[in-house]
C-alpha cells in the first residue's frame, strides 16, 4: 500500500472524500494526525500531514518515528514524501519540482533510528542510495507522461529548522554540492529504510536559498510559492495513483 506524507502547503487533499480516520498509538507515541483513507478512481492509499493539520508542528519537533512505525502498522510498503524546500541550484526557482538522490544530514538532537536501547545486536542499514531508485524511477515516467519538467536528481540538505538558513551557511551546502535545502527530509527517509518501506521524495521548491536573492526571504513569498506550485505536486500525486497503485 501506498502512503503520502505531506508537507507545508499540503496538509489535506481537496477534491477527495475520506475512506476511514484511523487513530494510531505506537511505542514511540502518536503520529502527527490521525492516517486518512481515501480512494481515487479505484486505487486505495494512505495520507499522513507531516506538520498536522492545521500545520502546527515544527520540523525539529515531528515525531518521525511514531509517523513511520504508523504507517508501516497500517500495511504501508511504500512512501512518497512531499517536501517544501529552499532552492541553490542556480537553475531553480519557486514552483520548481525536484526528485532527490541524494542527500546529507546537518540535523542534530534528533531521534534518528529505531535501533537503540536494549537491543539483542546492533543493527546498521545500507544507505548508500537514501531514496527507493525504482520508486523515483517511477515518480519520474509519471512526470514525464504529463510533460512536466522537474530536475530528474539532486542533493537534499536537511537542516535542523526552524529558523532559516544564513547566506554563509547556504554557500556552505552549495560547496557540499547540495541542491536544495529542507528541514524534513532526515531522519524520515533513514527511518523508512530501518522499516523496510520504499521512500521518495517530491520537493517543490517555494524560495532561493538564503543569500541567492535580492532581500531577505520572506513568509509571504514562501506561501505565495506554495499556493502556485503545490497544485502541480497535486497532479502528479493524482497521476501517479490512479494509474499505478491498487
């Protein structure tokens, strides 16, 4: 089964009437909100608002791991993850769509696995290649169908939030060769993978990165950015569902 996890600007589907509300408790507490249901054209799949709805949950204070354990609870193998980010690629602007391959970690004070405690051994995944390749794959032959362009790869920069960036520290991650830069995407993706779950990720660019405009970045633009592009994160979503998953 399939499972979105949304992000800011996507925190519930329009359009679409909820199958069943499920309310999930874990050994790592609650989810950020109860998991919705819901059916398109035949095709059933999970939604889970990563900040909450209404969004109210910051990036350093989701509770990623009662997220996963929840979804992977309800029968979830696979996840496609919707990310609002900062771009630094000098080729992107807001309204941008980005599917990452890659990504580096500058979290901190996070919990960031479920292997801890008193374990019978110690446990270490493979995460050389963060994202499922064939998922992405798959993300990108819908894009593809629709003739919309999005940046086929890229480097993910997580950093801790919730404040933004500082010019220096965004010079930083474009000598680190990052690409874009969020505030969600680790420990989710590193989890989904301790979960055996197949994880991508969409992010839809709502701002330059610190320093790589004129002035200072405001809330404003950022949410201006989301109302114009998240529609088409919206159908591509609607693409690949009705089409690909039952």
């Amino acid at each position: 089964m399939l499972a979105i996890i949304g992000g800011t600007g996507l925190t519930q589907l329009e359009g679409l009437a909820s199958v069943r509300r499920h309310v999930v408790e874990t050994v790592h507490g609650q989810p950020s909100a109860p998991i919705e249901a819901f059916a398109l054209n035949g095709h059933s799949f999970l939604f889970l608002p990563r900040h909450g709805h209404p969004h109210r949950i910051a990036p350093h204070q989701v509770n990623y791991r009662a997220n996963i354990l929840a979804l992977k609870s309800l029968g979830v193998t696979e996840i496609l993850a919707v990310n609002a980010v900062g771009g630094i690629h000098p080729s992107l602007k807001p309204t941008d769509i980005v599917v990452p391959d890659q990504l580096i970690d500058y979290t901190y004070g996070r919990a960031q696995t479920f292997f801890e405690g008193d374990l019978e051994a110690v446990t270490h995944i493979d995460f050389t290649e963060p994202y499922t390749e064939a998922l992405r794959q798959r993300v990108l032959q819908h894009a593809r169908q629709l003739n919309m362009s999005v940046m086929a790869n890229g480097i993910y920069a997580c950093t801790q939030g919730p404040r933004l960036e500082t010019a220096a520290e965004i010079k930083r991650l474009a000598r680190d060769g990052c690409d874009i830069v969020g505030m969600t995407g680790m420990p989710e993706a590193a989890l989904a993978r301790e979960a055996g779950l197949s994880y991508a990720c969409i992010a839809l660019v709502v701002n330059p990165a610190a320093g790589l405009a004129d002035g200072p970045i405001t809330m404003a633009q950022i949410e201006l950015a989301i109302q114009q592009g998240i529609e088409r994160v919206r159908t591509l979503l609607r693409h690949l569902i009705s089409t690909d998953w039952g």
